[in-house]
C-alpha cells in the first residue's frame, strides 16, 4: 500500500515566452509508486519534468503558477 504523497502538484500552470507550455495540472504522486507520464511530442511532459526539479525557473525563465 502506497503512503503519503512525495509529489503534490496543485494547478501548475507553465508559461514559456507567452505561450502555455502547461496548463492547470493537478497530480498526486505516493511515495514508493511508480509514475509514468505520458502522451504525444508537444503535450508539456518536459516541461512539467523541469518544473517539478526547478529548472524551467533557474534555466528556461518561464513563469510557473500553481503549487508544487
């Protein structure tokens, strides 16, 4: 059985030079699970993976809104 979340993601939202790179995520993620995210070129995978680890803010510059 999985026990208290590690990741908490409430609605994370990305911008990239004025684009929405990722819009209005929510996601839980246990602790000791196991997570896939997946989903078609362009969907914000990356985008949400540099997030979660803070590179899209030291690194891209985007703006992230939400909470992780």
């Amino acid at each position: 059985m999985a026990g208290a979340a590690k990741v908490d993601i409430r609605g994370l939202s990305v911008r990239q030079e004025g684009r929405a790179v990722v819009r209005e995520v929510s996601l839980t993620i246990p602790e000791k699970s196991i997570c896939a995210i997946i989903g078609p070129s362009g969907s914000g995978k990356t985008s949400l993976l540099r997030t979660i680890n803070l590179l899209s803010v030291d690194v891209d510059r985007a703006r992230v809104d939400g909470q992780i």
